[in-house]
C-alpha cells in the first residue's frame, strides 16, 4: 500500500500549499482594509493548514498512527472551520 501513503503526501503538500495561500491572502487583504473578520479568517485557515501539515508530520516523521493523524487533522480542521464560521459572523455584525 505504499501507493496510499504517496497519496496522502502528495494530497496534505496540495493542501499545505493551497492552505498557506488562503491565509497569506487573508491576511494581506486584512492588512489593507483593516477588517477584524478578515484576520479571523486568515487564522482559521491557517489552522486548518496547520492540521494537515501537523498530521502529515505526525504520521511521516514520529510515526504516530494513520488513525492518530487523522484525529488529529480533523480536530484541526473543526476548530479552523469554527473560526472560519465566526469571521463569516464578525462580518455581518
């Protein structure tokens, strides 16, 4: 199976690169304009990248469980999605 883990690297290096746009982008348009709910959206997808990247790691490097990694990904995600939905709120305010 070591197709599935070419795969997996080659999906999270995707995501990582795709991730770390979204948050530069964010940022850059906060730094412009000013506005709260662009940064909170920058760093919620700057934590969902960082889930990817930590759980790429995480499995690759100390090899930690595929099922440990994915947990660790998903709580990632969960919590850069939850911010993501605030900065989506801060903007109707």
């Amino acid at each position: 199976m070591i197709w599935v883990e070419t795969a997996i690297i080659v999906v999270k290096t995707v995501i990582l690169l795709l991730g770390s746009g979204i948050t530069y982008i964010a940022f850059r348009a906060y730094r412009n304009t000013g506005a709260p709910a662009l940064r909170v959206l920058g760093t919620g997808f700057g934590v969902i990248t960082f889930g990817a990247l930590l759980a790429g790691i995480a499995h690759q490097i100390l090899s930690v469980s595929l099922q440990m990694g994915i947990l660790i990904n998903s709580v990632l995600v969960a919590i850069g999605l939850a911010i993501v939905f605030y900065s989506l709120y801060l903007e109707r305010s």
